[in-house]
C-alpha cells in the first residue's frame, strides 16, 4: 500500500508552488518548498529520520543548477526519488531517464499521473535500499485500487497487518484478487526483499502437494530421480502464499499443521528436520466454517490460519471502484506494450451496473478483449458485448426519462414530470446519469477550469475533483488539470 509521506519541492515561483501545496494537501501528503540546491541540501540532512519520498525540480532551473540538485540527491540519505516538473503543457517523452530521475510531471497536473509517480517514487526507494534483494520493477503497483469504503478498509488493513508476522487468512470469491492482498502485504513488509512463493493447492494433485510443499529426496518415490527442495525452503524468510487452501485433503492438512505448530519439517523420504522462517499467508473462495461443519476442514487449522482474516468482497458491491479500475487495466496493458484503448464515461457506467460474476478477473479480460478490438479507439456503450448491455437503462446522457401529465397544484394548471418506466429504473445509476451530466455542462461552459465549474455547481473544488475522479471524467476534459 502506498503510504502517505515527504515531498521537496525546490522552486521559487509562488503561483507554482501554492499550486501543488493545494494538490498535495488533497491527497494526504506533505509538500514543502525549497529556493535552491543549498537549502534542498539543508532540508535533506534535517529529514534523515523522516525520509524525504521524492524531490520535484522546477523547470526554471538551468542545466547547472539541475546537476547541483541531482548531486544533493543522489549523496542524500532515504534515497529520494526526482520528478522533473514541465512547464505548462509541455508533454514528458518517452526517452529513458537515468536514476535518480524517475519520470516528469506535467502541468496541469492529473491525479492519475502523480499517483503513478508517487508510487513510482516510493519503490524507487525500496529497491534501492534492497540492492541485492528481491527487486520490485518500478511501475504502477494499484491492482488494489479504487474510491469504495471496501477497498478503503482493506487496505487500512494491509497497512495494520503487513508488517507483522501475523498469519493472514483472505477469503473471497474467485477473481477478487486474493493473491493482490497477498503481493502487497509481502511487499509492504519486512521480508520484502526475501521470496514470495505462492503454491496453487487445488490445482496440485493431492499425492504429489507434499513433495511439492515439503521437497523429497532422491529416490523418495518413483520418478524422484534427484533431491529438491519443497515451497517452504524456497520461501525462507519471504512469504508463502497457499491459494485455495480450502481445496486441500484432509491428510494433508494434519501435515500442514504440524508445520505451523512446530515451524519445520522433513522433505519425504527424509529424516532430518529442518526448519522454517516463513510468513504464511492463506486464501479461499470456499466457507471454511460450513467445510468444518461436513468434516472437509479441520477445525484445528482453521483456528491456526485465521489469525487475521481479510475478506474481498465481489465487484458487484463497490461499483464504486470500476473506473479507476477500468483505468488501471488500461494503465498497465499500455505499460506491457499491448495496446491501447479508451471508454466513455457512458461506457464505463454501463460497465457499474453489470452483475461481474467473474470480479476483477472478468473486467480485465474484457478490457484485453477491448483493446484488441478497438485499438487505440474510444468505446461507447453501443460497443460493448451485448452482455454488458441486456437490463442497461437506456436514458440519453442528461438522464431524461419519459414524461407524464398531470394536474398542477393551481386549478387548471397541467405539468409535465418524470414517469418511472414499466420496468423500473435504478434510481443510483439514474441520479449518476444525471449529475454527470451536469458536471459535464458545467465544464464545458467553464471552458475545462474545474474551480469555476465547481462555483457554477455550488460545491468546493475540491469535491468536484474527487467527483472527476469517481466518474472517469479527466480523460474527457483533459485541460481540466486537478
């Protein structure tokens, strides 16, 4: 998870600085401004116990003063991470940057890209620290993303958790991203720089699940031709990760059971111990309490693996969470070099109100499947599958529904108003409809300036921003800035 922290920011135009003070204190981070390489210096040695995440570089500064700050940084302690700033939309290239840089920021600012960057900038600092350890790649690491109160506590809960040695129990339908929880409670802990080795149990048959746990020696059975060693040993000191735990044979629990009481084993076909610094971390999309019930699960081990359980609740209760999601996704197939594409905010309330049997899984997959179909184009809702369209309700996008006339309050007097359709409406999404609409509107008629539409809409900046966000509507408006 990322956690909240430092930024420098060394500049010395105001109007720039009261800019990003204001979008920094939106996002929960610290932001403080510098004049020049020797006060940067000054501020850097004063934070050695409060590690500076990140340096951003005005770009006023000539090539001679940007070597003086690049110098500081890379001498500073915490390893800082710089983001060069751009003058007004000018665009960052594609060209590689060379450590301590880590990428550019432009200006007007989008949410979206500083939190890359801040993500970015973060892992920067875990690798660097971890030089001969297990080596994050710097990239967008959000695939636990998203605006619900769900995902919100989860990850307050990974932070609570991640760096305990607390066995952890994730339990959700399939496609949730169990094993997301699981990537980040490792990373985001002591053992980060050690193994994560995750162990399908419901896809390993149940007589070779020891050999694949524990190792075997050669000769042990038929076919052990040489010595190997088992998930545990792999995982020393790292994290072992036991997906679809509630899969696993009843013998083979009472073996697992033994380890996590006695912390060590002995590979089959051995007798030597051996023993075990592994956090584990387990998941499930079964109820393990009504598998006690039918003696499909030891009661016993249950107790032992939920010492902390994480439930992942299903995409169909934090809609909410679908267009930065659906950003995510596109976010990282651009990243692998597999496409591109884009959807209207239309597009993406159609997606909000579909079932998603398949979770988080299944949204990828039909953003995959969107890229390749439409490359590089814009999806509306008329190119979805039709499956993602059966039961929409079909409003235009001012959310208009049919009209009926009735008496008015004065004698003689007929008006117009909403009629709910035969078949209902659902009101959340139609109130969505609705005021995306007029925020839209507003902003068009405010030429793309968020904080003049957000007086034509009697609300604070800041909440048409978090509401820009929630609806997907940047990309629409992409002078609207933060």
């Amino acid at each position: 998870m990322l956690h909240n922290g430092c930024v420098l920011l060394i500049d010395s135009n105001s109007e720039r600085i009261d800019y990003f003070k204001s979008i920094f204190q939106f996002i929960d981070y610290e932001l403080e401004a510098v004049n020049d390489p020797a006060q940067l210096q000054q501020r850097l040695d004063a934070r050695k116990d409060d590690l500076c995440l990140s340096v951003m570089l005005s770009p006023d500064f000539q090539s001679d003063e940007k070597k003086s700050v690049v110098d500081v940084v890379r001498k500073a302690a915490g390893f800082p991470a710089l983001l060069q700033l751009l003058d007004t939309n000018e665009q960052p290239t594609n060209h590689p940057l060379e450590p301590p840089f880590i990428g550019a920021l432009s200006t007007p600012t989008h949410y979206e890209e500083l939190i890359n960057l801040l993500t970015k900038a973060q892992l920067f600092q875990e690798n660097s620290r971890n030089p001969n350890g297990d080596q994050r790649p710097i990239e967008l690491f959000r695939s636990l993303s998203g605006n619900s109160r769900a995902t919100k506590q989860i990850n307050k809960m990974i932070g609570q958790v991640a760096d305990t040695d607390a066995t952890v129990l994730v339990l959700g339908e399939s496609g949730t991203g169990k094993e997301v929880v699981a990537r980040k409670l490792h990373y985001n802990s002591s053992r980060r720089g050690k193994p994560f080795v995750p162990v399908n149990c419901g896809a390993i048959p149940a007589d070779l699940l020891e050999s694949e746990l524990f190792g075997h020696e050669k000769g042990a059975f038929t076919g052990a031709i040489s010595s190997r060693q088992g998930r545990f040993e792999m995982a020393d000191g790292g994290t072992l990760f036991l997906d679809e735990i509630g899969d696993m044979s009843m013998p083979m629990q009472v073996k697992l059971l033994r380890v996590l009481q006695e912390r060590s084993f002995e590979r089959v076909g051995s007798n030597k111990t051996i023993q075990c610094n592994v956090r584990i971390i387990a998941a499930t999309h079964r109820n393990l309490e009504e598998a006690i019930k039918e003696d499909k699960f030891r009661e016993d081990l249950y107790y032992r693996l939920n010492v902390f359980p994480i439930e992942m609740p299903p995409l169909r209760e934090r809609r909410d969470d679908i267009p930065v999601l659906v950003n995510d996704l596109i976010a990282r197939i651009e990243k692998e070099k597999r496409g591109s594409v884009r959807l209207t905010p239309s597009a993406v309330m159609a997606l909000s109100q579909f079932k998603w049997p398949g979770n988080v899984r299944e949204l990828a997959n039909l953003i995959e499947r969107l890229a390749i179909l439409y490359p590089y184009g814009v999806v509306d809702v008329k190119d979805l599958p039709e499956k993602f369209r059966i039961g929409l309700v079909t409003q235009d996008q001012t959310g208009d529904l049919p009209k009926v006339t009735v008496s008015g309050d004065e004698p003689g007097v007929v008006e117009s108003v909403p009629r709910l359709p035969n078949e209902g409406i659902d009101l959340k999404t139609h109130l969505n409809n609705l005021e995306q609409s007029l925020i839209r509107q507003a902003l068009d008629e405010s030429d793309g300036v968020v904080a003049h539409a957000a007086k034509r809409l009697n609300m604070r900046r800041t909440t048409l921003v978090e509401k820009l966000r929630k609806f997907g509507l940047q990309r629409t408006h992409e002078a609207t800035g933060i």
